[in-house]
C-alpha cells in the first residue's frame, strides 16, 4: 500500500532496546546485594561453630574466635 502513500500502523521497523537508567540501577543493585552477602558469610563465619557460616552454636555455650 506504500505505492499510495499510506502507511501501515506499526510498519516502521523499531529501535533495538538500548541502556537506560533503570538498567544501572539494576546492575547496581544487583553488584551491592552480592556485596552484602560477601559480608555477611565473613561475618557468620566469624562467630559459627568451627569457623563455618552453616553451623550454629549452642547457645549455652557460646565461644568467639580472637578479633586478630
């Protein structure tokens, strides 16, 4: 129908998707959670039982490692 000079609704060919601000904020999000869970498993392993994040210990007996 272009030969008449109409146009179909939805014909012209659209732009790839590209980066925008909601995509950083994405990636940032995504890089400061992985960070805090970092943190996090060296913090729990500090205080678990035998030095492991998975462990917990008694709690009627609780032994920290030394802070050095």
């Amino acid at each position: 129908m272009s030969q008449f000079g109409m146009q179909m609704p939805g014909g012209r060919r659209k732009a790839a998707p590209s980066l925008n601000i909601y995509t950083g904020l994405l990636f940032l999000a995504v890089a400061s959670l992985a960070a805090a869970s970092v943190f996090m498993f060296k913090a729990a392993s500090s205080i678990g039982k035998n030095g492991t994040a998975w462990e917990l210990q008694d709690p009627k007996s609780i032994t920290l490692k030394d802070a050095r």
